[in-house]
C-alpha cells in the first residue's frame, strides 16, 4: 500500500487564531512528547518514537491547553502531555487487540516488535502519564485520567464483547463510544481547567464529550469510505475485526441483507463488499449529519461555559476542524 | 495437571504478631478488590475476580499496611490496593506476552478470555490503581506509583529484548529484576510511608528493593524446581519464554553444556531436561544463598530507619516470611 498522504491536521485555524501561547503550549507538548520516548532507551524510542512520529492531529492535548487559557503554563502542558500518552498507550494496545498491521500509514508497535512489547510499550506511555500528573501536583487531575481510564478499558471490553454481533443496538453503539472516545475528549478539557479552576464543569464536559463522539462517527464513516492511500489503513478495518458501527446499524434498517453478513471469516474483498453495500443506503450520510447535530450541540453548550471570549472562540474552532477534516 | 495445592501465605505470622489494626487492614483491602472486580460488569468480575480469587500472597499490600503503622486509616487501604492492582495488571499483561495458561493453578485470564480482553482488563486494573491513589489526594504517592510502572515496563522490554540470549551476565539479569520485581516491593513500603511522612526514606526503600529481589530469586529457583503441584505452572516455564534467569547462569558456569541450549524451539520435555542440568550443579544453592543474604541485608537497613519497635518488628517477619515460603 503506498504510504498515504497525511492528513493535514484540522488545528491550524485554531493556532492562527490564538494568541502565542497556543503555538508554544503546543510545541512544548511536541517537545516533552519527544523526550518522553527518547528518553528511555532504543526499545521505547523506536516503537513509541514511530507511533509519535506518525503524527496524529493532537486534538486532545490542544483541548487541554485552549481550557487552561494563556496562563496554563508548565502545567498545561504536562497535562495535555498525559491526555496524549495515554491516547498513545491505547493505540497501541488496540493494534495488539486488533491485529491491526498499520497506524496511520505506518506499521503498528505490534506488527513492526510482536505482540509482547506492544503491550509493555502501551503499559509504560501509560504509566508515563501517570507520572506527568503527578508532578503537576493537585489531585483532581489523576482523579479525572484514572477515571477516564477505567472507561477506556471498559469500552474496549464491551466492544469486545460485542464483537461480531451484527445486531447490537445505535444505543449500545453510542454508550461503547462514550467510553472509548467522548470521555478522553471530555477529559482533556476538564484537565486543562484543573490546573486553574474545578475541572468539574458541565459545560465543558459536554462540549468536549459531543466532539469526542462526533469525531467516533466521521471516523468510523472513514472505514467505510476510505479510500486507504488517505486513512491508512484498508476499508472495513472495523468490520474485518468484527467492530459494528453505527453506519452499518443505520444501513440494515435499509437494506435487510446487510443484517445477515457473517462477519466472522470475512476477508478484505469481502469487508470492501460489505463496505460498498453500506454506502449503497444513506447510511453514511445519516451517521455525518448526526455528528454535525453533535458538533452543534456541543457549541452550544459553550455559551454557557465559564470561558474567556478567546477561549470560547477556540473552542468553536476545534470543534469546527473535527467536521472539516472529513468533510 | 491437578490442582496445586495453595502455597499458605507467608504472611501469618506478621498477622499474628501485629495489633488487630493489620487483620483489620488487610481485610479491608480484600474486600475493596473484590468490590472493585464485582463493580464493572460481568467482564471484568469473571476475569480480573479469577485472578483475585487464584489468591496470591498479598505481600505488596502487607508493606503498604505495616509501613504506613496503625495510623495508616482508609487511605493505606487505598494505597495497600492500588499496589496490588497494579500487581494484578502486570500479572494478566505478563501473562498475554508470555502465552503462559496457568497462573497460581488458575487459566490466565489470556487462556481464558482471548489476548485482546487480556490486555483491556489489564489496562482497567491499571488504570482502577491510579484512581484509587487519587482518591487519597497529595501527589508523592501518585509519583512513586508511575516512576515503578514505568520501571515494570521497562523491565518488560528488556526481558523481551534479552529473550533468548543464554549469554546474558548476571548483573544485567539483576537489573531486569530490580526494575521488574524489586521496585514494586520497594514502592509498597514508600507508599505506606508517603501517607504519613515524606514517602523517600532510603532505609525502607532498600528494605523493599532487597525483599524484592529475593523473592524473584527464589521464584526463579522454584521454575527450576517446580513440582508443577506447588507452583501451578510447567517446570521450566522460563525458559520455554526464552528467559534466561541466574539459576542457568550460575549453572552454565559450571556446566559450559548448558551455555550451549538452544532455546528457541524447546518443548516442555526439553525445558525438564535443562531444569535437571540446572539442578544437576550448585547454582541452585548459590541462587538461594544469594536471596538469603538479599534479606539479611535488607533486615539489617531497617535498624536506621524511621520505624516504631512494631512496624520494625513486623517488616522483619515478612522479610523472613519470604525466605520461608521457599525453603
């Protein structure tokens, strides 16, 4: 598979218009990120190095800095540099649970060193984040990742669970996004007013759980469009593991003979098949207006946030990049 | 293979001589694991609540108690459970890296549920630490918790790193330990001392390290030894891993045949045969003269450090008890 053009991250209007002190929380985190996986040896600098250096769009961390505002200084940024290691940590430990070969164009941790050190890598960025709140000091913060862990995990659980049941439900679909997705979204923009107010705020809860969900649904709408040259990775990578999505639940409501597909033993020609059959419906584009309405709603909630105009401003634009990047 | 009978916790005799304070913690952390097992759906109760039920020494969480003295409260209990979960986490990770299927005469939860689950309801048990240390507010806690998982993972890496190289010195098998198994015991009596003091006083620290290191020793000695009815795993079960541990180093000093086993591709009757050579020469002895020195010492770092005549007391008897549990 050729290497896919990355896709540009959808942060750039947000960093434009923020004041300096976005740009540079941001670079700090990049650079802290670097160090982190540099600095523990050839193993970790060449898994998690390649895992960082596949980029990401660094949504989470920006969400961290933007709430913390412009005096979030150190401590901004080792929290937003948590959020993104134990999204790292999760990575790659789903490319274990997944089998999956690439990540962002790049060969995973798990097909690049096996199995066994996929899993130590995912355990030590983990731990690694850990460490980085707790230097911040304060406790709300570790309240709040520890929690949001235990989420994680449990989202991973259920869909495990749930694997290769074509019949589970848009609500089951939903709760297991919560976990898997929304809560880190959520998480990160509560870590970053931690450091400088409750980190208990509805609101903000709201907003970043709405993106969070919104950007679970144009991703999972990926895997069903590709094309690979752009998400890097094949077309019904979901399905091939026996993830159900929502645009597969919308699109048997349509068409009946999508419900019967036997997911298990399905091959890649067999997943692109499938794949074809869903956008055949307007499955997909029911999915992409739902995570619009998300969007929406989630601005929405802003007005009533607790939030400088800057801040809130950024946050509208954050949430308009998750739409745009696949749009 | 029968059911090995459970090998009784070394730990009665600390129970016996402390105040009811260390019965009444130590059932306090019983009973917050098993609510922590039960409380997360069926998953993880059947899983993780196998791993809990299959026992253990409970050792780490012993340290946290006497460590933190009769003062320690629910927030020792907090920090006693933490320790184990994270315990816990590396036993059902360790176990998915090393394809092992019996832990303590129980199927792993990797033999049971599938590697993927293993490794999401290792990253929950992981992640329900952190939380738990949360909960107790203060940072340094939080800091000593990460710094040792971090060194568990690193230990991980160079295990896998180092796996299959019967070339490897003694010292650096001594490193892997410390990261692997001695910095947990050492954490253990920090955290409990973290509650009430500064949590980094170097008698205790190197009291933990040394207890730690002898009981992986020891552990290593039992591989070799077995019998399976004791240990609940296949004799050798290391080396089937690609482990080398000092017992085959001391030995292969004296046997330069055993420097020469091919380990890639050796089956279980062949892991036996390289078990006998081990115990064919003296290094068996060597090994456990080693960990009793480990104790000694680690006993003797006591004398200085900032303990009442109990809590002195009391970690002398678990220092004995893990010598006791493997003669």
């Amino acid at each position: 598979m050729p290497r896919p053009c990355t896709v540009p991250p959808p942060v750039t209007s947000v960093l434009e218009a923020a004041g300096t002190w976005l740009p540079a929380g941001m670079a700090a985190v990049e650079e802290r990120l670097a160090e982190l996986t540099a600095g523990h040896g050839a193993a970790l600098a060449g898994d998690a190095g390649a895992t960082l250096a596949a980029g990401g769009k660094r949504l989470r961390p920006m969400l961290v800095l933007v709430c913390a505002g412009p005096g979030g200084g150190e401590s901004a940024a080792r929290a937003a540099t948590a959020v993104e290691l134990v999204h790292m940590a999760t990575l790659v430990h789903d490319d274990v649970l997944d089998g999956a070969q690439l990540r962002r164009g790049e060969p995973t941790v798990a097909a690049r060193s096996g199995r066994r050190r996929a899993v130590a890598t995912g355990d030590l960025l983990f731990s690694r984040a850990f460490a980085e709140l707790g230097a911040n000091g304060g406790t709300r913060q570790v309240e709040l990742l520890s929690a949001t862990s235990v989420g994680l995990a449990l989202g991973e659980l259920a869909q495990r669970r749930d694997a290769y049941d074509t019949d589970i439900s848009a609500d089951r679909y939903l709760e297991r996004c919560g976990l898997k997705t929304a809560r880190l979204f959520e998480c990160a923009c509560l870590l970053g007013r931690a450091g400088k107010g409750s980190g208990d705020e509805p609101e903000l809860a709201s907003f970043g759980r709405g993106i969070g969900l919104a950007f679970q649904l144009l991703d999972d709408v990926l895997d069903v469009t590709g094309p690979p040259q752009r998400t890097g990775k094949a077309r019904g990578t979901d399905l091939l593991d026996g993830t159900v999505t929502l645009p597969l639940i919308f699109a048997r409501e349509e068409d009946p003979s999508l419900a019967d597909v036997e997911l298990r033993g399905l091959d890649e020609a067999g997943a692109e098949s499938v794949c074809d059959g869903i956008a055949a419906t307007g499955a997909l584009d029911r999915v992409r207006a739902l995570a619009r309405e998300e969007v929406e709603d989630a601005k929405r909630a802003l007005d009533e946030a607790p939030l400088s105009r800057e801040e809130r401003e950024l946050l509208r634009l954050v949430a308009d990049g998750v739409v745009e990047r696949y749009s």
